[in-house]
C-alpha cells in the first residue's frame, strides 16, 4: 500500500494506491488516517477495491463503525468505485444520504472525488 498526498486546490488530500484489500477492519481505517495525518492530509480517498467486501453489506456493520471513525476524526473521505452493483436498497440509500451530506462521499471517479473534496 501506498499513501500519495496530492494537492488540488490547495487543498492536500491522501489518495490510497493499492491493488489489495488494505481496510479489512476499523484498526486498519485508523491507522491510514493516522498516516495520511502525519504526512498533512485530513481528506482521503480510497478505492473501494480496497476496502473488504463485507463493508458494502450494511447488516454486518463494518461501514458504520469504520465510517463512525472518519466522523470522529473529522477526515473526509471519498469512495471511488462502481456501487450500481450493489443490489441493496439500504445501501443506495445510505449513499444517497452520505452524499448529501459530503463528508462521507461515494463516488465514480478519482475526478469528482477531487472535486468533492475540495468544495
């Protein structure tokens, strides 16, 4: 895994580089943030290739408690990926709500994460 902090708009932001699952549990997320804090980024994005698949399935509560974590911490994160195969309602909804709000953002491009993060 490999953190790169890029800036856009002069607004630093940690974009995690790997083609492994890196975020397997909320200890995982913790120290990614604490990482990309260290090297001065408070916003980050993550490609949901690396994050467990049981993230997505909001029964298990994995997304909650890692996302519960962001909040905390006041990193705003963007999510690049395809969620249309996702089949659940919950799911789309919570998107659909995250988004609305913007701090938790979930996105189809590492472009408009860029452009989310720098609102």
């Amino acid at each position: 895994m490999k953190i790169e902090i890029k800036t856009h708009n002069n607004t630093p932001i940690a974009e995690i580089v790997s083609e492994h699952i890196v975020i397997n549990k909320t200890q995982d997320a913790l120290d990614i943030m604490a990482n990309s804090n260290y090297m001065g980024a408070d916003k980050m994005i993550i490609h949901e290739k690396n994050i467990i698949p049981g993230f997505f399935d909001l029964k298990t509560g994995i997304a909650g408690e890692i996302l519960q974590k962001f909040s905390n911490y006041r990193v705003q994160l963007a999510i690049v990926g395809d969620f249309s195969k996702h089949n659940s309602k919950s799911l789309r909804d919570f998107i659909y709500e995250s988004n609305k709000h913007g701090h938790i953002n979930f996105v189809e491009s590492t472009e408009e994460a860029y452009t989310k993060l720098t609102k």
